[in-house]
C-alpha cells in the first residue's frame, strides 16, 4: 500500500494521457486516414520567380492504405505536388500518417494534410508525467488551470464565430477576468493570495490596455496597418485589441504571481517586517524580474518577425515597407504588454503591502 501511495501520482498521469489517447482516437473514428507505403517520385523542375527566387517543384505518386475511417483496409494511389522550400506544401515519405478528405468511394479521396499529432502526445505525456510525477499537487493545479484556460478560449472562439465576430472584444474581456480568477484560484486555492494576485492582474491589464487605447485615438492609429492582420479577418481594430489583450494578461499574470509569491514568502519568514519594507521588497522583485520579462516579449516577436522580413525581401521590397508590413503590429502588442509589465510591479507591491500580513 505504501508503495502504491508513493507512485500515486505517476499512474495517475499515465492514466490521464490514457484517457486523453483514447478520446483523441475516438474523435478519429470517422476521419480517413491513411498510412504511406510507397513513394515515388515523378517529376522535378525548377521553378524561378521575376525577383531571381529559385525552388523546385516536385511530384510525388503515393501509394497508401487507410487505416480509419469508413473505407478502412482499402488502398488508393494519390499524387502530391510540394516545393523543396516547403513553405505551403508538405514532402511524404514512408511510414508517414496523413489526412484525406472525407467520402465513403477511393475515387472522391484528397490528401489534406499529414497527422502529426503523434509527436504532440508524447510530448503532453512528458509534460503530463513531469507536472504529476514530480510536482504532485502543484503539478495538478497547474495543469487543471491549463486546461480551464484551452475550456474557456475554446468557447470564446465557438461564440465568436457564432455571433460573427461582433462581439469578440466583450467576449475576450469576459474571458479575461475568467481567466484570471479561476487561473489563480487553481493555483493559489481561496486565499488573499488570490485576491490580490487577480486585482493587480486585472488592474495593470485593462490599465495598459486603456492608456495605449487613449494613445492610438488620439494619434489616429498612424504608422499601425491594421490590415496587416492574418488572414484579413475583421473588424480589424477590434481584433488587434482582443489578440493584445490577451497578450498583456499573460504578461502580467506572470509578473504578479511571483511579486505575491515572494512578499508572502518574506512576510512568513520576517512576521515583524513593516508594512512599508513589504512595499519595497515587493518593488525589488519586480524590478529585477522586468527586464526578463519584457526580453521575453521582444524575443518572441522577433522570432515571428524573422521568416516573414526573408519573405518580404526575397520579393523585392525594400527593408523600410518590409518593416513597416511585418512589425508595427506586433512591436506594438509588445510595447503594450510591456507596459503593463511596468504598471503591475507597484499595484501587486502595493495590495500585496497592504493585504497579506492578516494570512502570514
């Protein structure tokens, strides 16, 4: 028994990636897939566009035979045409899993995409098994609080789309607050931990997001092109605050966490510290943990920034459209988030000055 206790967590995490292995593999069940058996290769040319930009267009014939689906067992022969680049299409090779389109006849079956999902279940079982196995009851809060927050973002989309995209700025306020209160309640249980991490929270989030509001109207949204949005979708404006929105809690959220965590974790050590040395602990952290932060911000804008700059000039834009095209948005999402990054240090220092010492 004891030893059963002692990997209690373990099997629960293999358990859980069971579960969730076999409901994925239900949803699949009449899905048609296909394994691949051969490749061939067919043909090769090479391609050259008006900017000197050179690739290979190549056709493969692929024998496969499906393994899901309504036409289980059966074998078809389908022709993939992809460029060596692979910046939209996809090379097969054998053993591969892919996607074909639905229909109960061979002759009516397309090649959508390949199943890489694969890959992703054993990494969410590393994930699973290193959350329960290691971190036990903090391992499961957390990830109870990821999956509340995939629950919520998922019923934003399905009400977005389903009231087309009217509301998505109210819907993304809701989820916001949600978020944040049921996040933190996982994470720190009905505790004045939760209060004040959840105020500073949502505080610093609408307090950036409303200045940088104020700053946009007032200078007509110059240099921003808001049609630079993927995939066009509309109202542009509205999108742009829902995605920097969301991008400006997460930043926050972290901040605030671990100035609370770590106020509290002082004022349990130091019961006597006075109110206005919690204040300045409070500040200390924040300062030091700011400039991590927004780095962070900075380097995963320039990570999505990279691929899409070489595509522009490889075109022959200059550098300044190419710019201009690519990293206003986004460098304006982080200066957004950055500064709510900046706002969050004294309003978390402070309720968390004011409101912990009564749960020391």
């Amino acid at each position: 028994m004891a030893q059963l206790k002692k990997h209690a967590w373990f099997l629960g995490a293999i358990g859980l990636w069971l579960i969730i292995i076999i409901f994925v593999q239900w949803s699949y069940r009449n899905q048609n897939i296909a394994v691949v058996q051969q490749v061939q290769t067919v043909q090769k040319r090479t391609i050259t566009s008006e900017y000197q930009n050179q690739d290979t267009q190549i056709t493969q014939r692929l024998k496969l035979k499906l393994v899901k689906g309504p036409l289980k067992q059966q074998q078809v022969q389908l022709s993939n045409t992809y460029y060596q680049s692979q910046a939209d299409s996809n090379q097969y090779h054998r053993y591969d899993y892919v996607i074909l389109s639905p229909g109960r006849h061979v002759q009516h079956l397309t090649l959508l995409n390949p199943k890489r999902d694969n890959i992703v279940w054993l990494l969410l079982a590393i994930v699973i098994l290193s959350l329960l196995g290691l971190l036990k009851n903090h391992g499961a809060r957390a990830l109870l609080s990821a999956v509340v927050n995939c629950s919520l973002f998922a019923g934003l989309l399905l009400l977005a789309t389903h009231w087309q995209n009217q509301h998505i700025l109210f819907l993304t306020i809701i989820l916001t607050i949600l978020a944040t209160l049921l996040t933190l309640g996982i994470i720190f249980g009905y505790s004045r931990q939760t209060i004040i991490a959840s105020s500073a929270t949502i505080l610093s989030t609408f307090l950036a997001l409303g200045v940088s509001v104020l700053v946009l109207v007032g200078t007509h949204s110059q240099g921003i092109h808001y049609e630079t949005l993927a995939y066009g979708i509309q109202p542009f404006q509205v999108i742009f605050l829902a995605e920097t929105l969301l991008g400006v809690l997460g930043a926050c959220m972290d901040e605030t966490t671990d100035i609370t965590a770590s106020v509290y974790q002082l004022l349990q050590e130091q019961p006597t510290i006075t109110q206005q040395q919690l204040f300045t602990s409070g500040l200390t952290v924040g300062r030091e943990i700011i400039g991590p932060l927004i780095n962070i911000l900075f380097y995963l804008f320039l990570a999505e920034l990279i691929p899409l700059v070489v595509l522009y000039l490889r075109n022959g834009n200059t550098l300044n459209f190419a710019l201009s095209r690519t990293m206003t948005l986004e460098y304006t999402q982080t200066v957004i988030s950055a500064l709510g990054i900046v706002l969050a240090v004294p309003i978390t220092a402070f309720l968390a000055a004011k409101l912990l010492r009564g749960e020391a």
